[in-house]
C-alpha cells in the first residue's frame, strides 16, 4: 500500500424521501489498499458506494480520482473510471448465462460480414472461463445463472467486477457474506493479488474477523454521518463497535436456557434424491436449534421440503405430533409455520411494495377475513410492529427495497410474527446484518423461545450457531452426522464433522 491517495470524497449528502441517507461524507483511499467501510445497517456505506458506482446521483458534494475531479452519472460512467462494484444483493440476469452477465454491455465482438461488428462468443466465452478459474471456480460458462446456488452466484458477482480491463478501484459490499472458509480463503487470495497490481479495494463487511485479516484501514460511518478512518492494526474490535453503533454490546449472544417443552416438529428418514438422504431430527417448544455445514451440506433443501417449496421423495414430518404433508407454502402457514429464508430479497419480501403490505402478505385471511383491504388497518398493524421490531424507517408506507438489509429482515420477521406461527426456520438470519441489528435479532429469537415458539436456525456463523443453540445438528453432503447440546459443542468438533473428518479430535 502506498501513500498515494487515488480517491477522494468530499462533502457528499444524499437525501431520499423522508431519510436523510448521507451527510456531509468524505473519505479518501490510497493507491493499493483495503480501505474496510464499517456502520450499522442504514449507516450510508452502500448508498456512498452506489454514488461512486454510477447507480445513484449525489445531492452535492465532489468526486476526485488521481487528482482530477469527476462526474458519476451512471454506471457506464464509473466502469470508464475503472471503478467496480459487486453488490450485497445480486444483480445479475437469471435467464441469460454467466458469461453474458459477466460481460454485459461490454461484449467482445468481431468483423462479420461486409465489415460489420458482430459479437464474438469464442473469445466471450473463453475470457469468461478464464475469470471463473480466477475466482476459483470450476464452472461451465454457458450455465444460466437461474440454476446457480447463491455462494456460486457470489462469486460470479466477483469475477465480472474483476472484468474490467481498465480496474482502478473495486468495492465489494458485503463479498463473503453466502461463502464458505475456502471460498473466503480464495476471495482474499485474490484481494491480495489485485492489492499487489495497486488496484485498491473499498470493502464493507460487518465480519471483524475478515477486517482484521484484510483490512489495512478503516472509515466507521454512523447515521449518515462520517465518524473516523483509523488503521486497522491499532484499532481493537470493541473501539470500531462502539464507534458504529455510539454504544458497548457486551452480551452479544442473549439466551436464557430454560427446560424445553413438548415436540412441536419432528422429521422422520427425509430424503430427496440428490439433496438430502434420511433426514431425522426434533425441535421442542422453547429451543433453538441450530442446523450447521458446508455450502451444498443440504440445509436450506431440507428447511424448504419443510415447509412445502421443494418436494421430497421420502419420509415423514410431524407438527405438534400429526403427520403433514405440505404441498406449498400455504398449508405450511396454515399448520403454524413460517420461514425466514436465506434470499430475504428474493424470496421473503415483495420488494417494490409498501413495508405494511409486507408485513400482513401472509395474514390477508387473518387479517381482513371478508376479503375486503383496509389501507388504515395495514397502517396500523405495521406501526405496531415498526416499534415493537426496532425498525428504522420514516412511517409504514416507505418501499421495502429503500430499507436497509437488517430493517428488511426485521419486516420479514413481523410478517411472520402476525401470522402467530409456532414453528419458525430461520435461514441465514444475520447474513449481511450489522452487529447492533444483530444484537437485536439474537434479543427477539430469545424472547421468540422464552414464549414457546419452537425455532430451526440455519447459520454459516459458527459463533451464533453455538452462541443461540439448545441443540446443534451438523450436515454433510446431504445428512445430518452429528448432534451436539449447548454444553458440549465446541468449534472445533462441530466444523471436524462439517468437513467429513468426523470426531477425529
């Protein structure tokens, strides 16, 4: 890393109806390092990133790179510049194939006939291919993106950020959030080497772990406001925690183990071919039960068979001791159950409406019985929950896509809270979410229990798996291979198990 500043912000604000988003922000990044942006979920760090990558315009304030002051406009604009991004919530184009998203409005083309430029699919494909095994990744690139997994997703994101030819500056939002160890290993594998070539990365990852590990320094933005920049090495997690959220969290994880009460789920030997193979487990009222492994272990299959979006081949599940079998979602919900999925955007809310519409999507029955809507009942209902959730927004009626990815699983939450399900499955709930958010989260999954809810987690967060959990189950390649309780799980056994070696400690 040298001294070279290559970016400066100065100044910037940017104002969205109702929210004030950026106040007066500045930030400069040297030529060659990993300058980590840090804040609470609703902070500014991805609308400060979608200014300097074209998506949004800036209300005021300057833009200087090398020295010169610039115009961002569009994202053609910031791609001239050689500026990156790859962001938290894809955006990519499912029906078309990994090498059309990754060169998407920069195809390479050819001279056709009578001189005309035509698009050249050999060199597209092969240059794609090419990327792929940058990222370290084993995939045929005429794969439409529709059937990749979300950690294969993510790093199709990474690979056409990489695509650039002329790549000054890169920003990854949130880059590991849906990746493995390995995949993280590769991901700062690459970091590094692009650091070495004086490329400089702006990274925002609410992991401090991976901060430690990558970072070199450090911008905590705070309500929209610009807090401090400090160096990473000197700076202890605690210091950038309370720096984010203006407070200490001591007790991150909040549990209070009381004696479970009756079997509120139970699964029976169930199996989907190529998926998952005899799957048994139980979860009481009261407990938390958390569900760890690999990408690809099978979990999220298994959550989804549940609750009736996937089919499977064999067995059995049981609610409160009678034999179900979902077909879909509904007569899951109509069973009591509701599912928190790991893709909240995608698959738990309907982004381009209201925040009250979301939250009473799946209690229209319940809630307005005659069939007829009610504008001031929605109103009321979601103001409820705004304030009971903790959720920041400016009234109910804001556009759930404007929110910040914690308030948005905070209204996944409430929907499923109105519809007073006693069987919750909770899939990646914290993925993307700021410390303080999850501090939040952990505080009404806990209360959740103490109420008699009987709770399935699904984490890739090793630390929240053993931090919130009754009992842990381990899967690998499709079955469960291990089950832990509270007391004698250890990080070590858990992840022994999670990788196919066993209790070989």
């Amino acid at each position: 890393m040298s001294d070279q500043i290559i970016l400066q912000l100065k100044g910037i604000s940017k104002q969205f109806p109702g929210v004030k988003a950026l106040d007066n922000v500045s930030l400069d990044v040297r030529k060659g390092e990993v300058h980590v942006l840090l804040g609470e979920n609703g902070a500014g760090k991805s609308t400060l990133m979608k200014i300097l990558s074209g998506v949004y315009k800036k209300d005021s304030g300057k833009i200087f790179l090398d020295g010169k002051e610039v115009e961002i406009n569009s994202v053609n604009d910031a791609e001239n510049l050689g500026i990156g991004i790859i962001h938290q919530e894809f955006n990519l184009l499912p029906h078309r194939d990994i090498a059309q998203n990754i060169f998407l409005g920069k195809e390479p083309t050819k001279r056709g006939p009578l001189g005309v430029k035509v698009l050249d699919k050999a060199t597209m494909y092969s240059k794609c291919n090419e990327l792929l095994k940058t990222v370290g990744i084993d995939l045929d690139s005429r794969i439409l993106v529709k059937d990749l997994g979300i950690a294969q997703k993510q790093m199709v994101e990474i690979a056409k950020a990489l695509s650039l030819a002329n790549l000054k500056i890169l920003i990854m939002d949130e880059p590991t959030a849906t990746l493995t160890k390995g995949e993280i290993d590769k991901l700062f594998s690459i970091i590094r080497k692009y650091k070495s070539m004086g490329i400089s990365i702006i990274y925002i990852s609410h992991r401090m772990e991976e901060i430690q590990v990558i970072g070199d320094r450090v911008t905590v933005l705070r309500d929209g406001k610009y807090i401090g920049t400090v160096p990473v090495k000197e700076t202890p997690p605690s210091e950038l925690i309370r720096m984010m959220v203006g407070r200490e969290i001591t007790n991150l994880y909040k549990r209070d183990y009381n004696e479970p009460g009756p079997e509120a789920l139970k699964v029976c030997n169930l199996s989907s071919r190529g998926k998952f193979k005899d799957v048994n487990f139980s979860v009481r009222r009261g407990e938390i039960v958390g569900f760890y492994g690999l990408v690809g272990a099978g979990r999220t299959e298994v959550a989804k068979a549940i609750f009736g979006e996937d089919k499977y081949d064999a067995g059995e599940i049981l609610i409160n001791g009678k034999k179900v079998k979902h077909h879909m979602p509904s007569q899951a919900v109509q069973n009591k159950m509701g599912l928190l999925p790991e893709d909240r955007r995608d698959e738990g809310l309907i982004t381009k409406m209201l925040l009250k519409q979301n939250v009473v999507q799946a209690s229209l029955r319940k809630v307005f019985p005659k069939g007829i809507l009610n504008n001031k009942v929605e109103s009321q209902i979601a103001t409820k929950y705004i304030t009971k959730l903790n959720i920041a927004t400016p009234d109910e009626n804001v556009v759930v896509a404007s929110l910040s990815g914690g308030n948005q699983q905070k209204v996944v939450l409430a929907k499923w809270l109105l519809t007073d399900s006693e069987v919750l499955i909770f899939d990646e709930p914290t993925r993307g979410i700021d410390v303080g958010a999850k501090a939040e989260i952990y505080e009404l999954m806990n209360d959740l229990a103490k109420s008699g809810k009987a709770i399935m987690m699904i984490s890739s967060d090793l630390p929240e798996v053993i931090g919130l959990s009754d009992r842990i189950y381990v899967m690998y390649q499709g079955k469960i291979v291990a089950e832990f309780s509270h007391e004698n799980a250890s990080q070590e056994r858990i992840v022994n198990f999670a990788i196919g070696r066993g209790d070989t400690l």
